[in-house]
C-alpha cells in the first residue's frame, strides 16, 4: 500500500509510467529475473504486445488489468517512452 | 530459400541460434520493429516464454513451432546465449 501510495505521487495521474515501474523499472531494467527489460526494446513490438493483452491474446493476468485501464494512446506512450531508454 | 540455406551451413547442426537468427538477429538485436531484441534479456524470462510458446501458452503459430523442435536443453542454452550478449 505505501509503495503504491508513493508511485501515485509521484507520478502525475495521466501518465501510467509508474505502475510499469513497479515491475519493470522506472529505467526499463526489471529486476525480478522472470520480468523482461523494457529499456531500448523495439517500440512497435512494445506496443503490439499491450495491445495483445488488452484482448486477452497474450494471457497474463496482471498486464491485461494494466493494458485494459489504459487508453490506447497512453499504450502508445509508453511504448514509445520505454523503447526511448537506453538499455543497461 | 537461399537464406535458409546459407543459414544451415553457417551453423552447426546441433545449434539452433541460426533459426533464431533469422527474425532476432545473430547479435540478439531484432531489424524487423515488431520483433523484439533478446541481448541482455532476462534468461529466465527468456526460458520461460519459450517453454509457454512450446506449450502454446503464449500463442504464436512460428515460435511453437520452433520451440518444439527444441530440447528443454536447447531452450535453456538459448536463453543463456541471448542473455549474456550486450545490448545496443
């Protein structure tokens, strides 16, 4: 609760950036092994794969809740905005 | 066709990082844009989206295919490769 808290301050209410953090890095560098790096990875393939969750197409319990409670342009966002950070 | 080919005699037969090669790229870093890079990949991650695309978890009609031509060996080999190359 008081992470979740923290990231909601800081972050301002439109941009969903620090939910990703939580799991994938505010950097794209997760740090959970079984979580991939976001950082550097290609924008088109970012994007398609939220979109897949948004529909259920690519099975993930979590990432389907995040990508349904998003607008497609903010899935657009982040795409671009992970793919932009240089990887480790 | 050639480039199938030429991608069979450049690599050994009991090595399948040629087939990889062929959409991820020999150094990991994927050209097409809806195709993600694997350099730096978390191995784990790596190792486990290749056992859930062999299972047909995470559906996807070329990778089932490639990764049940694979041996769980293969698979773990394969996610350590891509994971140990340096990312862009």
């Amino acid at each position: 609760m008081a992470a979740t808290a923290d990231l909601a301050l800081a972050e301002p209410r439109s941009s969903p950036v620090g939910q990703c953090a939580y799991c994938h890095g505010e950097d794209g560098i997760a740090r959970d092994t079984e979580v991939p790096h976001l950082a550097g990875q290609n924008e088109k393939y970012l994007f398609n794969q939220m979109m897949a969750f948004r529909a259920g197409k690519r099975p993930h319990k979590e990432m389907r809740f995040m990508a349904r409670n998003m607008t497609v342009q903010e899935v657009a966002a982040l795409a671009a905005y992970y793919a932009a950070l240089p990887p480790r």
